[in-house]
C-alpha cells in the first residue's frame, strides 16, 4: 500500500453570479425588465450601450409602428385578470363558479377580505366548494391569491413554483415567528438548518410575492396590459412576434482588473458577472419567449382560430422537455406575461392547466377522432399521448377511459 492520486471526472453544477442574474431576467415581466435594465446601465460600470447598433435599429424602424404596439394600454383590475383566466381554465364547472362567486371580495393585495363562514352566509355556495374555489384562485396568475393572510399566500405559491419543496413549506409553517422577528440563528437550529441551507431557503422566499395583487389599477396604479407575444396564422401555419421589451442592445465592457485587490477587485469581479447576467438573460428570455410562443400556437392552434371553445389541457412538464429548460425556469418565463393572440389577450399561465383533466381531455380527442372501423387500444393511444409530449402508460390510460364511461376498443369498434 502506498498513497497515490487519482484524477475522477465529476459532473457539478455551479450557481454562479451571472446564471443568478440570468435567471432573475428570463423571469422579469416586460416593464420590470426594463426599469432593472435601465438601472443597471446606471449603477453597473461594466454594462453599456451599443451605441452604433442602437442608432441603426432606431433608423431601420419604420415611422409608424407595426399594430401590435399600438394596442390600447388600458389598467386592468385584479378581478379582471383572473376573471380572464377562468373564463378559459379546464376544471369542474362548481368550482369555477365558486372562484369567481369571491372575486369581489379579493381586496387591493389579493387576499380574501371575509372568513368563508361568513361568505357561505351570503353566496349560494357551501363552505367546501367556496375552499375549492380558493384553492382555484391560488393557482391563477399572480399565483397567492384568495389567501387569508401573507403567510398563506407565500405557502401557497410555494407549492406552485417549487413543488416538493419540504424545507421552504416547513420554513413558512414552523418557522415564520422566527423569520418575522430576524433570529436566524434560532430558526437554523429550529428546522435543523446550516447558516448556507437557511440563506439558500429564504432566497428562494424571496422570488415570491407577499401581495400578489399589487401593481394592478385601483390599486397602486395601473400598468396595463402589454403583451410580451403575438401570434398570427397564415392558413393553418403560425407566425410568432416578440413585443419590443424597451431593452437597447447591450455590451459588457473590457476593464483590466490586473493590480487591483482586495475588496475594491471583489466588488468589481461581482458587477462584471452581474452584467455578464443581465446581457445574458435578455437574451435567453427572448429565445425562450419565441419558442414557447411557437410551441402555445401550435398546440392551442384550433382554440385560438375559434375551432375550439377552450384551449386543450397543457402542463408546464412538455414545455420544459421542448424549450430543454427546468420546470422552474418555465414557471418563472410564463408568470406575470401575455399573450395576444386571434382570440384575445391571455395572461400564459392562463393557457396551463392541471395534467390528470389534460390527459383525460386529449384521450377523449383521440377516441372522438378514430376510426370507428378500427378504434385504437389503449396502448395505442398511450403511444399518441407521447408523441404530443405526455408519458402515460397504457393502465393509466384504461382508468382515465373508464372514468370518463368510454368503453374499450372491442366494444367501440363498429363494422361496416
């Protein structure tokens, strides 16, 4: 025996300050990511302008601008926003009901102004489905609303934009007092924490809304309705266009930190990678943005040339696997965006929808249009689902089929 080393190949995944920065970006709202951009140009002395290629855009614009930027910028209300989203969502028609039954009583942060005793008094709706009405309305975009507190309010769009997530949902249920009063140290040992693991949680916190209703009119002033995507079709085939997001093209300027030290050459390394972020992330946000605008035409195409009443089913699984991004990434790119299509304007999480209602919808579809000559099994359409981006095995299958009454391919076939 004697001692040696070894080189291993290890894969690791590095957060690094400018994926940081990128990710913040991909997720920002059009007029968020303008002002944060315009900030930086500011405050960041490594990010500028590129003046050049600026003053050529500005003169390759034609004089009058193109229809999609001359929609009426008009402040909608929070009941109007999410009145818009379950006008279109795919769930029991009692529920829907119920959610919109409580939209008056949302109040300016979004929350319910009333206990559910006190609105069964008042609504033709029991205390169970006036719940499930709420339950509904906390996963409509801004996700949080009809909480009764911001505690609920944050626990319910963690479960939304990090499901799974145990230590954020113990974070917000055992150790909120803690939080609120600042005690780090006894929060850390209360939910059996490291100082790193505890920074980590409250990061991911943060990403969250404490009043997901401000911002809209009547409250702290309208922003209006911008649409981050437009959608056309020639014939059956969809064009996609990006909405100019008030962004100018950027560079990170080249600056020789050589000689610098200390902390004067750490601060200037982090605003060099916060830069390198922000260019970054512009530029990912408006790659993905094209590609999920193209991949919603496609799918919702019938829906959004008025051939279908309401848009299929769609879960945010087959459009992380397409755009080759994590499910979070998706939450975070279709939050707080629209979509303006020959149908309307949508918020996109609007065009999202539970996946068990999805696959039983799209197995439905698939049955209707068979040939009733020779109707397909149920591995058959297992197969289909999963070329439509839905991996669903063939038993699963079978119990959606006899919940819905359908019976089996033997007894749907008809002969001729």
């Amino acid at each position: 025996m004697k001692p040696h080393l070894i080189i291993t190949p290890r894969p690791e995944l590095r957060v690094t300050p400018a994926l940081i920065q990128a990710m913040e970006v991909v997720g920002l709202p059009q007029i968020e990511l303008a002002a944060r951009v315009w900030q930086m140009l500011e405050e960041n002395p490594f990010l500028e302008i590129e003046e050049e290629r600026w003053r050529q855009e500005m003169e390759d614009r034609e004089e009058e601008s193109p229809w999609w930027e001359r929609l009426e910028d008009r402040g909608e209300t929070l009941q109007e926003h999410l009145e818009a989203q379950l006008a279109v969502i795919e769930a029991p028609g009692k529920t829907v009901e119920a959610a919109r039954a409580l939209l008056p009583y949302l109040d300016a942060r979004g929350f319910l102004a009333r206990p559910l005793e006190e609105l069964g008094a008042l609504l033709p709706f029991s205390r169970e489905e006036l719940e499930e009405g709420r339950r509904l309305l906390a996963t409509l975009d801004p996700l949080g609303c009809g909480a009764f507190d911001v505690r609920e309010s944050l626990l319910l769009q963690a479960r939304q934009r990090f499901p799974g997530d145990g230590e954020l949902e113990d974070l917000l249920k055992r150790g909120w007092d803690l939080l609120l009063k600042g005690m780090r140290g006894r929060l850390a040992t209360r939910l059996r924490l490291s100082p790193e693991e505890l920074d980590g949680l409250v990061g991911r916190l943060k990403e969250l809304t404490p009043y997901p209703g401000a911002g809209f009119a009547g409250t702290e002033g309208p922003p209006g309705v911008r649409p981050d995507l437009f959608i056309e079709y020639v014939g059956d085939e969809p064009v996609v266009y990006l909405a100019r997001d008030g962004v100018p093209p950027l560079r990170v300027v080249r600056m020789a930190l050589k000689g610098v030290k200390g902390e004067s050459a750490q601060y200037l390394m982090m605003e060099r990678a916060k830069a390198l972020g922000v260019v970054r992330g512009v530029e990912l946000r408006r790659r993905y943005l094209r590609r999920l605008g193209l991949f919603l035409a496609r799918i919702h195409r019938d829906y959004f040339l008025g051939k279908r009443d309401s848009p299929l089913p769609l879960t945010v699984a087959p459009v992380a696997e397409t755009l080759g991004v994590s499910q979070t990434t998706v939450n975070r790119l279709v939050t707080g965006k629209y979509l303006h299509s020959p149908r309307g304007t949508f918020p996109i999480r609007a065009l999202f929808q539970g996946e068990r209602l999805g696959v039983k919808e799209l197995i439905k579809g698939l049955i209707e249009r068979e040939d009733p000559a020779r109707p397909m099994g149920d591995e058959e359409i297992a197969g289909r689902l999963e070329e439509m981006g839905y991996k669903v095995a063939r038993r699963t299958v079978a119990k959606y089929r006899e919940e819905m009454g359908i019976p089996s391919s033997r007894k749907r076939r008809k002969r001729k």
